[in-house]
C-alpha cells in the first residue's frame, strides 16, 4: 500500500509544469530596461519574446530599435514589425528614423508619412520629417511640420529653435523673431536660440538689441566659435557708429 501511494505521489509531482512568462510579459520586461537604456537586456527580452510568439510586433521594434542604437542592422527587425502588421505607425515611425540617421531620405519621409497618415496625433514625428528636411537644406518645406509638431506639443522650445532657425535660413526675420523669443522663454538656458535671435537683430540693424543677446550666448558658452565671429562684427559695427 505504501509503494502504491509513493509511486501515485511521484506521478502527480513529476507531472507539475511551472508557468513561464509569455510574449507579452518578456515585452513589458524589454520596454522597462529599454527606458532605463539598458539595450543588451531589452535585446534579451525581446528575443524570449519572439521564441514564445513570432509574431510580436512590440518585440520586434523595440529589438530593431535598439540594435540600431547599438550600431548595428535594426531593419530587418522593423521591416518584420511592418510585415505582419502594416498599420502600426510605432513601426514606420522608427523605421523612418533608422533610415533617417542612414541618410535614406526619400524612404524615410515616405515612412515619415505613412506613421503621420496612421497616427497624426503623435507630434515628434513631425519634428523628425521637418528636422530631415532641414538636413536637405529644404528650409521651407521644413517649417510645415514644425508648425504641426507645435500644435500638438505647444511648449517645446526646440520645435520652436528649429522653425525659428528655419525661418532665418530663409531670410524670413518676420516670422523668425518670435519663435526664438518663445523658445528662449520657455528655455532660458538656450545659447542657440539666444545667437540666432542676435543674428535677427542684427541682420535687420538693431545692432544693441543683436550685442545684448550675443552676449548672453557668449556668457553661456565662450567656445563657439560662430558667436564668437558674430560678436566681432557687431563690435566692429558699433565703433563705426
């Protein structure tokens, strides 16, 4: 009798499976190593992810985001994403911006768009597409999607520099001055918002106004070199005067 309950006991006990994490679990996992910039450990994660479902779109992006990061082919892992789910616009967003740093231009903005058209709420793509623009030297088309990333962001003083910066690149000193006055507002630690708003003054012969806020930059950061040479010449404008 006790043999018989020994044997039914090893049975029941040998016959026990212990619970593993799923796909999405070992995704949550990634995604919070993944915003601690903990990549090996995110990559990890990801590929548990992927042996337990191979068609975990989440583990796929943040995987090929992070080899990416890592300096090494993330593509292949977003062209999957996009593969088995067409419409994530996480996907083409940040294959966009893999193709982007690759100087792919034409099918970034092609992926640009696509995530724009899939979710057009999401404002740091619009600064992408205008920011790539601007790496073109497309300084007005760039200002389009500044303006849109605006709306849907209203205080971010970057967006601000840059459609400020864009609009002096195009002699636009109008449109210019205001956005770089906001973005020094809400960033009064900006030395580039405080050059280029010397530049607008300076430019449109307001050459105190251009001084006080070369100055400023100067205080901020003496090493640039460009401030330094536009501080020169405001000198060497006020001494004719």
């Amino acid at each position: 009798m006790k043999v018989v309950l020994f044997i039914i006991h090893f049975i029941l006990f040998t016959g026990i499976v212990f619970s593993q994490p799923s796909a999405k679990e070992n995704t949550e996992i990634a995604l919070k190593y993944f915003k601690s910039q903990e990549y090996d450990k995110t990559i990890k994660y990801c590929d548990k992810a992927i042996s337990i479902d191979s068609l975990c779109v989440e583990a796929y992006i943040y995987r090929g985001i992070c080899k990416s990061i890592k300096g090494n082919d993330g593509l292949m892992d977003l062209n999957r994403a996009i593969y088995i789910n067409p419409e994530n616009s996480k996907a083409f967003r940040n294959r966009a911006v893999i193709k982007h740093n690759m100087k792919d231009y034409d099918s970034a903005i092609n992926d640009y768009k696509k995530a724009i058209d899939l979710n057009p709420e999401f404002a740091i793509q619009y600064t992408n597409l205008g920011l790539l623009y601007v790496e073109m030297n497309l300084f007005k088309e760039s200002i389009p999607y500044f303006t849109e990333s605006l709306k849907r962001n209203p205080k971010d003083s970057e967006t601000y520099l840059n459609r400020g910066s864009a609009y002096l690149k195009i002699e636009d000193y109008i449109n210019a001055e205001p956005d770089l006055n906001k973005a020094i507002k809400l960033n009064k630690n900006d030395v580039m918002g405080y050059y280029n708003l010397s530049i607008v003054y300076y430019r449109t012969g307001r050459i105190k106004e251009a001084l006080k806020f070369c100055e400023k930059a100067i205080k901020m950061d003496p090493n640039i070199q460009d401030v330094q040479r536009l501080y020169g010449y405001i000198k060497d404008d006020l001494k004719k005067n």
